[in-house]
C-alpha cells in the first residue's frame, strides 16, 4: 500500500498493527447505528448524526485492517481509494457530510438535505458489505 505508506511518512497515518476486537467493535458499533437509523420518528438531523458515525466506524475499520490509524476523519475518509477500493465519488460523499458534519458540531448550523442523506445511508450501507468482505483480520509477519 504505497499510497498509505506515503501517509505515514508525512505523519498523516501512523502505522499500527491491526486487533480483531478493535476491528469487530468498529463493525458492531456500526452496524448497531445502521439499523436505528431506521428507527422511527427520528429526526433527519439523527439519522445523519447516526449514518455518518457509522460510515465513520467502517472507514476507520478498513483502515485499521490494513494496519494504519489516523486521528483525522477526513484522512480516514480519502484513505477509502486504497482500503476498500472505493470510488473517489463516493468518498466525497464522505468529504461533503464531513464537512457538514463539522458545521454543525463547531458552528451549530446543520444543513442537511434529503439526497444527501439518502446518499450517506446508502453508502454506509455499501461500506459495511465492502468491510465485512475483508474477512477476519490475519496476523502479518513482521518482516
């Protein structure tokens, strides 16, 4: 993955060994907020607040699959290209939310519209089927 190891030389990335319970508690936490998202009565300011921790949870799971960790949302957004293989469309997506995202927790000011709701639903969606198609995680040699 040399576009991750690029990462880490500019302190974007670090690099750490991936953990099986890390990674199934990021799947479960995610999964658990994909299913209330259909919860009823919810706000669409919830639902986003919920698809977005949870495409959140997937990206940084397929991220410390691979090995790597990174404390920036959108660094383990963009990183989707290399771990899930994930079209730069879609992790835009990502991009747009996040930043709405941002809006809203350090301004107050969430503006989020129907599609772009819908779209962050269904890309979460699509993360989770893509994570749990890594399978398990196997330890690497240390070389």
């Amino acid at each position: 993955m040399d576009a991750l190891d690029n990462l880490v030389k500019i302190k974007e990335l670090n690099r750490e060994p991936p953990n099986q319970g890390e990674f199934d508690g990021m799947v479960l936490a995610a999964t658990t907020k994909l299913q209330d998202v259909k919860l009823q009565g919810l706000s669409s300011d919830s639902q986003f607040s919920l698809a977005y921790g949870a495409a959140h949870a997937l990206s940084l799971a397929a991220l410390r699959w691979h090995g790597y960790r990174s404390d920036k949302r959108y660094i383990v957004f963009q990183c989707l290209q290399h771990t899930l293989g994930l079209e730069n469309a879609k992790w835009r997506v990502l991009d747009q939310c996040h930043k709405r995202r941002n809006l809203a927790e350090y301004e107050g000011h969430l503006d989020i519209d129907a599609q772009l709701l819908k779209e962050l639903i269904v890309l979460a969606h699509e993360l989770l089927d893509r994570v749990n198609g890594l399978g398990g995680i196997h330890e690497k040699s240390e070389a």
